[in-house]
C-alpha cells in the first residue's frame, strides 16, 4: 500500500475528561483524493479537520501529513507544516474591509514573517499568483472589489483562491456550501473538485448535502456520536446506510463541535490567523445565500 498523504490513527478527542467529539477515528486520505465527511450536527466533523490541522490537539491517536507525524509539532514546526494545509469556512473568514485580492493574499502569510506579514509586504510574484487564482475561481474581474459587496457564493469562491495561493497538498473545507443557494453550492464544488483533478490537492470536506458528496467525492466517511460509521465509495453508500448516519441516538455523545471553546489555535502566527475558528477582525459572518 503507497503512502498516504494523510493518515489518521485512533484519533479521540474528548472534553471535560469524558464526553467524546471523536472516539476512535482511523482513516486516510489519498494526494489527489477527494474525500467527504458526513453527519449530522455534532457528530464530530469540524474537531476533526481541527485536529487534522492541529488547530485543537486530540487526546489519544496521532495524525500523520504527507509522511511527518505532526500530533506534536509546535511554534515553527506546526507553522511549516500550515503552509500545505489550507482551510476554508463555512462563514468565509474574510476581512470584509478588504478587497477579493488583499483576502487571497492572506493566503501567502505562513510564508512571510511576522514583521513583513503585518505590514502586508507581498512580492509581485505573490501578487500575480493571487490574481491567477482569482482567475481560477472566476473572479477576476472583482480582484479589487472589497467582499462586503460579494454575495455568499463569490465569498466562498475569495476562500478558495486565498487557500490555493498557500500552495498546499490538502484542503480542509468545512461546510463550504451550508450558507449558499443550490447554484452557488454547485459552483463552489465544482471549483474544490477541479484542484482535486487538476491540481493533484487532496480536499477533505465537510458536508451536510449528501446528494453533493455522492456526486462530487471520491470516497465518503460518515460519522455518528464522534465514531466512523462508514467509509467507501459514493455507490456504496445506500439510502438505508445514510439514514442511520443520520438516525437520532439518545445515547451518543453529541456535542456541538461550533460551542467547543477549545477550538482557538495552539500556537499564535500570521498563519494560524487564516485558520482560527472565529471572524477575523472588520470581517462578519453573515452567511448570504446567493
């Protein structure tokens, strides 16, 4: 068996001393690859990409990146590691004061250091690269337009470019389309499974949209109660198997993943910015749904 690019081992993450966002999560996600997560709320999708990215750390198992063991890394380590790791959000985590370019070149700042990312100190070459992904996403014509006049979709759409000028081997993307319009959400899916299949960067996506996973992944996780419940191909998963993901169980641990308030980031670095749990500073999370 080849090397995964991430490989995720036993992973638990438990609150309080005992009640348990993951219990026991084992899985692997191809380079390339493109893997969806469902569940229902609470059943432990978000701590899981945030243990991923270390943005909380977990309690038992280990997460192995792109062959580097990094349930441990700290300071510079953890930021270097980041840099490859891109994230997006539900709610965007724009600063809607800033133009669709000035966003995307956030993207850049696990690569500047802390002085030079304050000032906003970017190479040209940074800029054209910001510009191509916007391009990309097909928003070059709204480069200089501040977000707060973006609906939902070309918000996301901002996320997307900030996270492919990172240069990175893995998207996390949690809930990208729970805010936005059937069409938007389709844009946006459209846009993630193109960096799968053109670009070789492997996206890990949280999802309440089934009939999206179904027909956009590559292979599908489905959690329940913090556990794995299911993990193969779209055409395995039947409509008996989906319902009892989301069946209702009064007995399994359901804590809401966007109250945990251990979810800030471990270690404080212009690039953790991009990846905490709240709204940047001058941004909102008023989530349009054009």
């Amino acid at each position: 068996m080849t090397e995964a690019l991430l490989e995720v081992r036993g992973l638990t993450k438990s609150y309080d001393g005992w009640s348990k966002a993951l219990g026991d999560v084992s899985m692997r996600v191809e380079r390339g690859e493109f893997v969806s997560v469902i569940g229902s709320s609470g059943a432990g999708k978000s701590t899981l990409l945030r243990c991923v990215n270390r943005l909380i750390n977990p309690t038992q198992g280990s997460v192995v990146f792109d062959g580097r063991d990094i349930t441990h890394v700290r300071g510079r380590d953890l930021r270097q590691v980041r840099r490859r790791i891109s994230m997006i959000f539900q709610h965007y985590n724009l600063v809607y004061r800033a133009t669709s370019i000035e966003n995307v070149l956030q993207g850049r700042l696990g690569y500047k250091s802390t002085a030079a990312g304050a000032l906003g100190l970017f190479s040209e070459a940074e800029k054209r690269r910001a510009f191509e992904a916007l391009d990309q996403v097909g928003l070059a014509d709204f480069a200089y337009t501040r977000t707060d006049q973006l609906s939902g979709g070309q918000k996301q759409r901002v996320g997307i470019a900030r996270a492919l000028v990172q240069d990175p081997l893995l998207i996390l993307a949690d809930e990208p389309i729970a805010s936005l319009d059937p069409k938007s959400s389709r844009t946006v899916m459209e846009h993630l499974r193109w960096a799968a299949d053109e670009l070789g960067i492997a996206c890990l996506v949280n999802l309440h949209q089934v009939d999206f996973a179904l027909e956009f992944s590559d292979r599908i996780v489905g959690l329940k109660g913090g556990k794995m419940v299911f993990d193969g191909l779209p055409g395995d998963l039947d409509e008996k198997t989906a319902a009892a993901i989301y069946a209702t169980n009064e007995e399994d641990p359901a804590p809401n993943d966007d109250d945990d308030p251990s979810t800030a980031p471990d270690d404080s670095d212009p690039s953790a910015v991009l990846v905490e749990c709240g709204e940047p500073k001058g941004s909102s999370a008023t989530g349009e749904a054009a």
